[in-house]
C-alpha cells in the first residue's frame, strides 16, 4: 500500500462505523463498474414475478426450518 493510500485508510478507520460502511460499500461497488440498467431491470422483473406468486398464494414459499434442514443434510452439516 503506497502512502497516500494508508493516509487515506487511516483516516477512514477513525470514522464512525456507519460512516466506514457507507465507505466501503461505495468502494466495492465501484470495482463493479458501471450498472448494467438491463441486469437491474430484469432482476426488478423477478422479484416483482415472485411477489406476486406469493401473495396470490399460487407459491407459498417453504418454511425456514424445512428449508435449513435441507441444506443441513445437502452440506453435511
């Protein structure tokens, strides 16, 4: 890390923790790149499908319990 950088991080580290967060949340996302609007659109799309799937009843969803016990027995643990 070059000393500007471990200026800048120091720094930041003397933030409140919301404040890092914030931050870092920011950071991350701009190794993304920019947004793809037609991935965000589609993901949009699907959850809008799958909510109206539950609330009409026509996919109930499972129960937590059913669900962890599943991956319980899939993963071994």
């Amino acid at each position: 890390m070059t000393g500007p950088t471990q200026h800048l991080l120091d720094q930041a580290l003397k933030l409140p923790p919301e404040e890092r967060a914030a931050l870092a949340s920011e950071l991350i996302a701009s190794l993304d790149g920019a947004a793809d609007q037609d991935v965000d659109a589609a993901w949009a799309e699907e959850a809008e499908r799958r909510a109206r799937k539950m609330l009409s009843g026509e996919d109930p969803g499972h129960a937590w319990e059913d669900v962890c016990a599943r991956l319980m027995a899939e993963f071994g643990r």
